[in-house]
C-alpha cells in the first residue's frame, strides 16, 4: 500500500512538471485529488485495512496530498509568469514613433497689440479702468460734451437700445465714469470693444476696438500729451518712429488734434503700408474739455487734463502690414498662426 501511494506521487510529479498548460495542471488535480481521484480513493479504501496500520497510511496520504498541492501551485506560477511575459513581449510600445501633434494656438493680433499698450502704459505709471459696453447715452455722448443735435449722436452711427441707451461708440465714456468717482491725480488707459453701425469692409466693422488715455491733474499741459504720446509711438511702433500732431476737433477736448506717425515700414519715404504719404494716422487727442471736467465734478479752474483715443485694429493693420480688417475676425487659423 505504502508503495502504491509513493508511486503515485512519483506520477502526479512528473505529470505536473511535463504539463503543457493550466488546463492540463487542472485535469491532473482532478485525475489524483478530485472527489473521484487516485489518492482519494485509496482514502476510501482505508476500511479495508488493520487498524493499526491506517494512521501511517493516512500521514502518507496527506503528505503526498500536500507535496502535490505544492507542485500544483508552483508549476501554475510558472504558467502565469510565462502568460506575462509573452504579454509583455507582444504588447510592448515602440516610443521612438513620433506622436501626433499637438497645435499650439498664438495670441490673437488684437490680443497682442492691446497687451502691448497696457505693458507701455503700465510702465508710465497709468492704471487699467474698464466700463460696460452697453451703456448710457449720458455717457458716451452728454458728459463728453456731445449735445442731443451732434451729428455723431445720428441714429444712423449708433446701435440704441432704447433712446438713453446704447452700445458704446467709443471708449471715451470710460473717462467721465472714472472721473465721476475719482479726484486727481488721474492716470489711467482703457481697453475696450466698440460698436458703430457700419458695413464690414476692407477698413471696417460695427465692432472694433480702442483704447482710451485719461490724465487729469495740477498744470497738466499740451506739451504732457505730445510727450507721452512721443513716448508711446516709440515703444509701440518702433524708436526711429516720428509722430505729429495736426488741428482737428472732437467735442471733448479744446484744443483738438489728431496725430500721425511716420510710417515704420519705409521710414516716412512714402510705401504700400503708409499709402505713400510717408504717415500713418495713429489718434485722436487733446487737452479735456473744461465744460467735460464740470460735468464729471471736476473744478477745471485747479485742473487741467488731456485725453486721447486710439484704434487697436489700425495698429494691429499697420504694425502687422494687414491690409483687410475683415481677416482680423474671420478666425482663419492659416492667418492668425502667422502671429
Ligand atoms: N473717441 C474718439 C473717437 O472714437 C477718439 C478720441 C479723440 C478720444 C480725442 C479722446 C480724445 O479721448 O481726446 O473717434
């Protein structure tokens, strides 16, 4: 009996260690331990032996039951470790294969040239202010000196809302709202989206934007205004750049002018960009206008100021050699990666 049980042993071990797969390591833990099996009958069996001879042939039993337990265990590690390993070999990554690209978007021209001015302004002192889009015609027009009979208050020039109010034609409100709630010393530029009631076209669009220069406060003079705005044109255009002030009238301030600046693609010689004038009408300016500083609460007999207003799409055009305002909103990605 003691026999028959180590050969089995010897059996269920090299069967387990010549198996092929888990699947045969399964057939052999039925074929010697199943319910049915080899070892397990002869543990049925052990009615038919002397008494004394059953708990030897029972240890055995159970030893032989666990050394083929153990073998059973072992060689199903060496199966699963193989599966991972095949898995690993066949699953591998080649990372040398250039990946797909990912686009980097740019800062739209707009974007660009806005943050440019603040940068500028920022370093001259100035504060960034900021007003609402939709606003009162008590502000865009009434404040800044623009009686109801003005021709830029014509219907056909602004988007109303209702007859007090509009979409802001200009920055310049800005300038009485910051003045409303604040005593001098002012220093302060505002960007901003406008809206005029025009046709799109190679030079226009019913939204645009400005940027609006607001200072007001003791002996502030005409000499202030052209020297920062020298200033300016140098920093945002070039230091070579020439700038020069010409009459002109806005409601808002007395006196008026409007400045240009030496075109900085040919120097001033005359050019595609420039038009061949050599200049590049760059803003509107002045000194602010008593009856503007009265209206915001401003005593204009202790203080002066100037204003002035720029086109942020003319500088994104001129800086840029963009010759049709059309293509700064179309969002044409070929365009705006060019920036
Ligand atoms: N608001 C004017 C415009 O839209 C530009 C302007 C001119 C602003 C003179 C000013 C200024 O502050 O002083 O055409």
């Amino acid at each position: 009996m003691k026999e028959k049980i180590l050969n089995l042993k010897e059996q269920a071990i090299k069967e387990i260690r010549q198996s092929n797969s888990e699947k045969d390591l399964n057939d052999i833990r039925v074929k010697y331990l199943g319910k049915k099996g080899e070892l397990t009958l002869i543990l049925k069996g052990m009615g038919t032996l002397l008494p004394e001879e059953r708990p030897a042939v029972g240890s055995l039993v159970n030893e032989v039951r666990e050394k083929i337990e153990t073998e059973l265990k072992l060689k199903t590690n060496d199966f699963k470790e193989q599966e991972l390993q095949n898995k690993l070999k066949n699953e591998n990554i080649d990372i040398t294969l250039p990946s797909k690209r990912t686009k980097l978007g740019s800062i739209h021209p707009i974007t660009q040239i806005i943050e440019d001015v603040k940068e500028i302004f920022l370093g001259m002192g100035y504060e960034i202010a900021d007003g609402p889009e939709i606003e009162l015609a008590k502000y865009n027009f009434d404040k800044l000196n623009t009686p109801e009979d003005h021709p830029a208050r014509d219907i056909q020039d602004t988007f109303y809302i209702t007859e007090d109010i509009l979409l802001r034609s200009q920055t310049s409100p800005i300038q009485a709202r910051v003045m409303e709630t604040k005593q001098p010393p002012i220093k302060i530029i505002c960007p901003g989206a406008v809206y005029r009631s025009d046709s799109v076209d190679a030079t226009h669009s019913p939204v645009f934007h400005q940027v609006e220069g607001l200072v007001v406060d003791k002996n502030i003079s005409m000499a202030d205004l052209k020297g920062t705005l020298e200033m300016f044109a140098k920093k945002c255009l070039g230091e070579k750049t020439k700038i020069r002030f010409r009459p002109h009238h806005f409601p808002f301030t007395e006196p008026s002018a409007e400045a240009d600046v030496s075109c900085f693609v040919c120097g001033g010689k005359g050019c595609r960009v420039c038009k061949g004038e050599g200049w590049i009408e760059l803003l509107g300016c002045g000194m602010v206008h008593p009856k503007v500083l009265i209206n915001c609460g401003i005593d204009p007999n202790e203080y002066t100021g100037f204003a002035f207003g720029f086109g942020v799409e003319r500088i994104a055009m001129a800086k840029f050699g963009i010759d049709d305002l059309r293509l700064l909103y179309e969002n044409d990605i070929r365009f705006l990666k060019q920036f």
